[in-house]
C-alpha cells in the first residue's frame, strides 16, 4: 500500500511539473492519489479500532 501511494505520488507530480496543468491526466493522477490516501486512511482506522488485523510479517517459529 505505502508503494502504491508512493508510486502515484510520483506519478501526480511529475505530470503536474511536465505538462499542461489542465490536461485531463494531470486531474486523473491527482484524483487517483486521493483514493489510495482515503484507502489507507480508512485501513489505518480499522487497524487502530481492532476492526482488521494486520498479517504477521516474517518466521515466528519458536
């Protein structure tokens, strides 16, 4: 998830620095970042409110 916000951060403003600020991908860009960050946000909640659990990363063997 952070990659992905990461990614289309780049994306977002590289578009906004390279092209017209009005073409329609420059809005698209900046629409789908605000999804992914909306997205989070609501998974970061649930995670906080024990509403969903993270998976376990790595060996916990003992």
């Amino acid at each position: 998830m952070i990659d992905r916000l990461a990614e289309a951060q780049v994306r977002a403003y590289h578009l906004l620095m390279t092209v017209d600020p009005a073409d329609p991908r420059v809005h698209a860009a900046w629409y789908r970042l605000a999804e992914l960050v909306d997205g989070y946000t609501d998974l970061i909640t649930e995670v906080i409110h024990r509403a969903r659990r993270l998976p376990a990363l790595g060996d916990h063997r003992r």
